[in-house]
C-alpha cells in the first residue's frame, strides 16, 4: 500500500478503478471463452415480455460499464504523467472508455452478423429445381417425391403435378407449397 500513499489523489483514484475493473475483465473474459457467458445481458428481475425482437446490445451493461471503466482508467494512468492539464485528462479518459464501448458494440454487430438460421422452411422451396425422386403420377391422382437442396442441406418432399406423369430421375420446379411437406411441382 505504500505505492498507493505517494501517488496524487486523481492518480489513486485511476489505480483504485483499474485494478478491480481488470480483475473483473479478465474473469468475465475467460468466462465467455469457457463458455459460461451464454447469457445476452436481456434477463431481467422482474416479470415482462422482452421477447419482442432481437437485444444484441444494452447500452446499460454490467459488462458495458466493465469495458468503459477498463478504458477510462488505463487511459488516465497511461497519461497522467505526460500531460499537466487534468480536466483535459479526466476528458480524454471518458472519451477512451466512450470509444471501448463502441468497440465492443462494433464487434457484437459483427458477431450477430454471423448468426445464420439454417433451419427449413418449406416455403424457402418455392421455384426452386429439384429432381423426382420417386415418380409422381399425372394430375394430382397421387403423390410422388422430390428432393430439393437448399441451403446446401438435401429434403425429401412429397410432390403432386397437375399434369401429365412424371418419371424417377426428371427435373422439375416446384410451383406452389400445398402444406407442410406436399409441393406441387411442374416438369422442366
């Protein structure tokens, strides 16, 4: 504690920030690369619907506040020494850990961006062109199947046409979504 004793009070106040919000960095930073940071900061404490959309950034964050303490404490024991004028300091200390926060914001947009939803939705086969898997006999007098790629992921469909036979092997379009697994295609 003698470090701390002959340091000027602002200083003090820098490294009594730093330390803490570092510890507390570096733990929810190990955290998130364990894996036990599954949580998107949109719990709350009391009972609301908060489900509406989607919340991939609070500007209102115990981590937010982390990463802006994190910048305007280094930022002011990084510069303490070079410059005499301290309001000019303590600004530029808010500014730095302004600029962390939209940093980690800039990134979490660019994480969200990656999110994909690849699960399938029968309407996402509509004009596509697919192949007869098992022949579909002519006009809607029973039902045959198809196999569609979409989204580099191969389905089998149940397929009806209101025209002549199709044959095992043939292309065809699908041309309208009856229900949830029954296509109405047409030949190529």
């Amino acid at each position: 504690m003698e470090f701390f004793a002959g340091l000027e009070p602002l200083l003090r106040t820098f490294w009594f920030v730093a330390i803490p919000v570092s510890v507390v960095f570096l733990i929810q930073a190990v955290l998130t690369f364990v894996g036990m940071d599954s949580s998107d900061g949109v719990d709350a404490d009391f009972d609301a619907d908060l489900d509406h959309g989607d919340a991939p950034f609070q500007l209102f964050s115990f981590r937010n506040l982390t990463n802006f303490l994190l910048g305007f404490s280094w930022t002011g024991i990084s510069l303490f020494e070079s410059m005499e004028n301290k309001i000019v300091l303590v600004s530029i200390a808010i500014l730095v850990g302004c600029a962390f926060v939209a940093a980690f914001f800039f990134i979490m947009q660019q994480i969200q961006k990656l999110a994909e939803n690849n699960s399938f939705r029968i309407e996402s086969s509509l004009n596509q062109v697919c192949s007869v898997y098992l022949s579909i006999p002519e006009k809607k007098s029973g039902k045959g199947k198809v196999q569609v790629s979409i989204n580099g992921s191969v389905h089998e469909l149940d397929a009806i046409t209101e025209n002549e036979k199709i044959e095992s092997s043939a292309m065809v379009r699908i041309v309208k979504v009856e229900n949830n697994n029954l296509v109405v295609v047409e030949k190529l």
